[in-house]
C-alpha cells in the first residue's frame, strides 16, 4: 500500500507532527480502511525525510517534550502530484480465501458447495446491512462516503460471484460427489484386550 504517498498528502494544506497526521488520516479516510499505526507511520515519515519529500525541525514545548513537525518539501510536492494525477494499476490478482474455499468445497461434493455459497451469501448481506449504517452515519464526510461506497459496490459484485459460482461449478461438484464411496469409511476396529481379573470372558 502506498502510504507514504498519502502520507504527502495529508502535509499539502500544512506541517504537522505524527499525531496529528494519524487523527487526519482516520478521520479522513474513515472506519473502512483500519487505523494506522504510530509506529507505521514514523517510520514512514524517516523514509520520507531520507527521500528528501519532507522535511523535519523540531517545535519547542514549555509544557511536554519537544515534537517534530514535518513539513512537505518541493521535490514531495512534485512526487505527490505524480502519484495523485496517474492511473492505479491491479498488480497483486485476486488473493481471496473464497477461491480457495469454493476449491474445497467443490472437492467434496454438491452438499458443501451449496452450504458454503449459502453461509457466504448470509455473511455478504450481514456485511452489506452494516455498511449501510456506515453510509448513513458518514454521509456528511465525502471521501469516507467513496470509501464505503466502493465497500458496498464490492460486495453487491461478490453476491454475484456466488450465483456465478454456484452455475459454474455445480457440475464440478456434483462430478466429484458422484466419485465419493458410496458408504461410509467403517469405523476402526479396537484390538481385542484380555479380561481383566474379575471380569467376565
């Protein structure tokens, strides 16, 4: 993820310490993406400083320690820009357990599949139910408003991945069932033991 580039972002309007750019980021991004940690996010910023997008000077306090304050630099203001104007390109594919699963499911037979697109379909609509109380509850903040709108738009194409699935890879299942032994594997056998002392042969 790009957080550095975000993190530019965040210092365009003006300096700010780290506290301060994490409240920002959580407030402006909103509850869809997580919190960031302060931990992340300074070392983020030493990356930037070494880069040479920020810089850091330090802002005396009679009260508490001293605290940095860092500020955007032309060479971050540039690299910021190029980042922000440019088209995002998917490099990772679709690394999503639900492929996975259905591969499970599929091996076993009809039964499985159909549990598993049903116990999914029920997670998918739980899921679509809540982030339309986020929506609500947002709908004064824009960005975090794209941001539970793009969630929701995802998870109404999952539910249709289901019905795709369920089309494509029923005869699949229904294959490998037909495979299956037809009884159950037999329960295993104990080793006959001798009697104990006082019991009946």
């Amino acid at each position: 993820m790009p957080l550095h580039h975000a993190v530019l972002a965040l210092l365009i309007p003006r300096p700010n310490h780290g506290y301060e750019l994490k409240a920002r980021f959580e407030e402006t991004i909103g509850p869809q993406w997580g919190g960031l940690n302060i931990g992340h996010l300074y070392q983020i910023l030493e990356r930037l400083v070494r880069d040479g997008y920020v810089s850091r000077s330090q802002v005396t306090q009679s009260d508490r320690p001293d605290k940095n304050l860092y500020t955007l630099t032309p060479e971050g203001d540039a690299e910021v820009r190029a980042w922000a104007t440019s088209a995002w390109v998917r490099t990772g594919g679709f690394r999503d357990e639900l492929f996975l699963k259905l591969l499970g499911a599929v091996a076993l037979g009809p039964q499985a599949l159909a549990t598993l697109v049903e116990s999914q379909r029920q997670t998918y609509l739980s899921e679509l139910a809540g982030l339309a109380r986020q929506r609500r509850a947002h709908a004064d903040e824009p960005l975090v408003a794209v941001l539970i709108d793009a969630a929701i738009a995802h998870t109404k194409a999952d539910l249709g991945l289901l019905d795709s699935a369920t089309q494509h890879l029923g005869p699949l299942a229904e294959a490998h069932g037909a495979q299956a032994p037809s009884s159950a594997i037999p329960a295993r056998r104990e080793a006959p033991t001798e009697s104990s002392p006082g019991t009946p042969a």
